[in-house]
C-alpha cells in the first residue's frame, strides 16, 4: 500500500499560511525539503509547519485506511519503525511515568479525556487514578479494544463530544492537526480543568543530531512541528490563564533505538528499555471559563 511521495498529484497539495498566527511569510532560507514536501517556519511566531502539504481531506482519507494503523501506512517517508503494540511495553512505562507527574501536580482525578487513545495503554495506566475515563481514535479496532477495557469511546475527532472533563490529554496528536487553534478551542468546551497536549520538540537536539533523518519528521502526517515557545503561544491565542512546562521521558525498545541510529543490537538486548530525553515534551494550560467563542 506505499505510495511514492513523488507520484503524489499537484491538485492534492495546497500552500498554507502559518497555522497559528495566519502570517504567511516562511523563511525562505532555512526549510526542510521532503519533496514534493518542505517544512518552513513562519517568520512571525517561529511556528515550523508543513507547505505544501497534502489537502486535509487526502489526509483523512489515509487515515481511514485500515493499514495506516497497523504501521503500514500510504505514504514513502511515514513507514513507522515497528509497530505500535510491539512497544506496548515502553509507551506503558513511558506513560506510567507521565501520568505520575501529573498527579505530582494535581491534575488527576475526575474524568479523564484522552484524544487519539489508540490502543488504550495511557487510559490503563492512568485508570486507578481517575473515576471515569473516555478514549477517541479513528481507528475502529482501537475503539473496539477500549470499550473492551470498560472505558468509554468515540470513533473519530473532537467536534461532537458528550460531556465535560477535569483533565483532556493528547499525546502525538497536534501534530498532526491541520487547524490547532480550532482545535485548542473545541477542547476548550468540554474542559473544567487541565489540557495537556505532548509533541515532539523542534528545537530538540536530536533535530540538530540526525537533520533530515529526525524520526518525528512525519511527512506528510505532521504538518505542526511545535516547541515549548510555540505551543504555549498556541494555548495563549486560546485564551489560557495559566500554562506550564512538563517533561516527557521517552522508553524505546532497544531494538527499535539501533533501528533508527542504523547499529545493530543483539536479540537478547532487543526489548530492554532506555529511557531518552528531549524526544517528547508537553505543556499543561488551564482556562477561567468555557470558551463560547
Ligand atoms: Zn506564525
């Protein structure tokens, strides 16, 4: 089910302004090119985004293939390394972790949202320290499998969703969304306390390591490349009062970590874990009263 990035049709791309602050002036000197792809970054707010990028209907069209989730996806340069329940052992650890630090902080309990859950490994982690909890995916087993669990779940986005929540995660989602401010904003409804969106940072050195080759350049599924400057802005321009920075400690099979760097690491040593730095980070951002706006 590849598709070649090359063979990708003119009329299914489309040029965009920056998708925070609507200026639309990227830097002309310093791009990231994944033809017919190019990552730029807006000279006004620093946000890096992608343009051109694929329509957002194409996108979603992908999406809605069954083997996007299964690892296979469509597209040439978004094969993803191993997948996703191969790691069931370090995401649970790596979310465990998270998870803990935002109850260090006072963020748990209540209802729990989880948007883009997948297989529902963060809702049973986080399950002994909420009273309720709801998961959303697109993909119709993730959903089959949560609802198995005992939680609660919606196939699909965030536009219709049926109640309030104390805390609203999303890891590895905003990346992948076309309209982030919309987004923050729709969230913003349904919220009585804490939204914590977790992304891979830009201005991480693992950018500056591996350039090109940086595994969080999803071309063409990431289409927001954040840092810790730009999403507090993102939160900001929603109209949050308050906003802080987390860490996001990362566990990877060791397997998959010589994958990626190109050594290769003996079977027994395969599925240890190591925990990595600056390959995720998060910011927490709370709001006086639901947004009617
Ligand atoms: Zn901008």
């Amino acid at each position: 089910m590849q598709q070649d990035l090359n063979t990708i049709s003119h009329e299914s791309l489309e040029y965009t302004a920056c998708p925070l602050c609507a200026t639309d002036k990227p830097n002309q000197n310093k791009q990231f090119i994944f033809e017919p792809f190019r990552v730029v970054q807006c000279t006004a707010c620093q946000l890096w985004y992608l343009s051109p990028r694929l329509r957002e209907p194409e996108m979603l069209k992908a999406y809605a293939s069954p083997d996007y989730f299964k690892g296979g996806g469509e597209f040439g340069y978004s094969q993803q390394q191993g997948s996703y329940l191969e790691q069931e052992n370090a995401l649970r650890l790596t979310f465990r972790k998270f998870i803990h630090q935002l109850k260090r902080r006072g963020m748990t309990g209540g209802h729990l949202l989880e948007v883009g859950c997948s297989y529902g490994f963060l809702l049973e982690e986080a399950a002994p320290l909420f009273d309720s909890l709801t998961g959303t995916d697109f993909d119709s087993d993730a959903v089959k499998r949560i609802k198995q669990l005992g939680f609660r779940a919606i196939q699909g986005g965030v536009e219709a969703l049926p109640d309030c929540y104390d805390l609203i995660l999303a890891t590895g989602v905003i990346e992948h969304i076309y309209n982030p401010i919309q987004f923050v904003k729709q969230l913003r409804q349904h919220l009585s306390g804490w939204i914590v969106l977790a992304t891979p940072p830009m201005n991480s050195f693992w950018l500056k390591l591996q350039g090109k080759n940086w595994p969080s350049f999803k071309i063409p599924e990431h289409v927001t490349y954040y840092d810790h400057h730009t999403l507090t802005e993102l939160f900001r321009r929603c109209g949050a009062t308050q906003t802080i920075r987390l860490a996001y400690p990362q566990a990877y099979p060791l397997g998959m970590i010589g994958e990626k760097l190109g050594f290769s690491i003996p079977a027994s040593l395969a599925k240890y874990n190591l925990w990595l730095p600056a390959t995720m980070f998060a910011v927490a951002a709370r709001f006086n009263t639901p947004s009617d706006d």
